[in-house]
C-alpha cells in the first residue's frame, strides 16, 4: 500500500512543478481563471489515465496469474 502512496505523493509534486513551470512560461496577459481551469482540465486527464492504465495493469495483471 506504500508504494501507492509514494507513487501519488510523487505525481501530486511532479504535476505541481509542471504546473509551475507552465505558469512562468505563460503570458502575461492570461488570467488566473484561464489558468486555473486549464490546470484543473490537465488534473482531470491525467486522473483519468492513471485510473484506465491501473485497471489495465490490474487486468493483465489477474489474467497472467489467473
């Protein structure tokens, strides 16, 4: 159960530097709000991903060992 939580402890930071380095490369005339509503879109991808690549890892992981 560790190594999940290090796992998502380690994306939490990962996605925040991400995010960080996005913000300073932004333009300056772009709004908090846009900002913040691309951040939350990229959050929301990225949750989806990782939930579909841990049912497919589960999946081929049940049927390799049956």
């Amino acid at each position: 159960m560790s190594i999940f939580t290090l796992g998502g402890i380690v994306f939490i930071v990962a996605f925040t530097f991400f995010k960080i380095s996005a913000f300073r490369k932004s333009k300056a005339e772009q709004t908090w709000q846009k900002i913040t509503i691309v951040g939350l879109v990229d959050y929301l991808v990225l949750i989806v991903g990782t939930i579909g690549t841990g049912i497919l890892f589960m999946s081929l992981y049940s049927m390799g060992h049956g």
